[in-house]
C-alpha cells in the first residue's frame, strides 16, 4: 500500500468516526489549528486517528520547520491563552525539536515540531505501521492493544509485546514501517495466536 492510499493526510475523516475522533474533529476545527499551522505541514498522528486511543490520550500533531524560533513563536502567539501551556525547544540526535502542550475543552494537545517532512517523522511512521497491522489482524488486535494501554504500556510498547518484538519496539515498529504488505502479512501470520 502506498502513502497516497492512506487518508490521514485530511482530517475530515474523524468527522465519520467514533465519538472521539468526531469530538477531535470538532476541537481541531474550533481551534483552527490545521489552518493555523497550515505553512508547517501539520499531520494528525498518535492513537486517535487509528481507534487505539484512551479517554486520557492527546491530540498529537508533527510539523514541519525551517525555522524553530519562528515556529515557537507562532506556537506561542496562537496557543499560550489555553490552559496548562507550556512549549520547550530542545535538541535530540543533532536534530532541533519544538514541542508544545495545552488544554483546550477536555482534550490535551501535543504539537511536536522538527526540520523534516512531516510523513517521513516518527510518529507518523508509528501511526502507520500501527494502522497496517490492525487492518490485518482486526477488531481483537485492537482489543488486546486498548486493554494492553489500559494496563499502563505505551502504544509502541504495546504493539511489541502483542507482536512478540526482541529489543526497542519503537525501532522495530520503525523498520517494520519499510515492509511491503506480503512481508507484514507473513510475519503477521505467524503471530496470531499471541494475543
């Protein structure tokens, strides 16, 4: 499957969603935040596009940088009246990042920034491989992953131990995310019975 067949690139799908991907819809267009950051390149990613999310999960957005002052700055001016704001730039593997969290209705946000395409960043990454197992193992996959996040893992972590992953499951998600679909569904296949 290609990029260009996913449709998280246009968040008018939550819209047709379960009851929080549509009360995500709702929030995102209140704020304007896709319009807002529209020069970014901003993407949905986490578990609320992909139905694995939690009633404490946030709305989490990648962009795209050139500038992280400029981007901070723009965080700043559209987000710093919201509740329990908070933005810090830091520096990770030589790469400069931006990340700024608030409170808007009942949702918590995360707008994570870095100099690189928003659909070649981690967490879209993440979101994808996630979406492309689940279509293959179904709705009881699903299931295990809530209950699995609902014990206190993490998502990634989460998928690795439902996959039976050695190692970092985030790198492992990541290389995995490189599969073409008879390579996921082979291995896929082989791990059924795990969960």
């Amino acid at each position: 499957m290609t990029e260009a067949a996913y449709h998280f690139t246009d968040i008018a799908y939550l819209n047709d969603g379960n009851v929080r991907q549509r009360s995500a819809f709702r929030v995102l267009n209140d704020l304007e935040i896709m319009t807002a950051l529209s020069s970014f390149d901003p993407l949905l990613v986490g578990t609320v596009p992909i139905e694995i999310d939690l009633p404490t999960s946030d709305l989490d957005i990648v962009c795209e940088f050139q500038d992280a002052a400029q981007f901070a700055e723009r965080l700043v001016q559209e987000y710093r009246k919201y509740e329990d704001f908070v933005i810090k730039t830091q520096t990770v593997d030589q790469i400069e990042r931006v990340v700024c969290n608030f409170t808007y209705e009942d949702w918590i946000f995360e707008i994570f920034g870095q100099p690189v395409p928003t659909l070649r960043q981690n967490g879209y990454k993440h979101m994808i491989i996630e979406y492309r197992i689940l279509n293959i193992l179904g709705n009881k996959a699903k299931e295990y992953i809530i209950d699995l996040k609902s014990g206190g893992l993490k998502t990634e972590p989460a998928f690795g131990k439902m996959l039976n992953l050695q190692g970092d499951p985030y790198q492992a998600l990541l290389e995995m995310c490189e599969w073409d679909e008879e390579r996921l569904r082979n291995y896929l296949k082989r791990i059924r019975s795990a969960y």
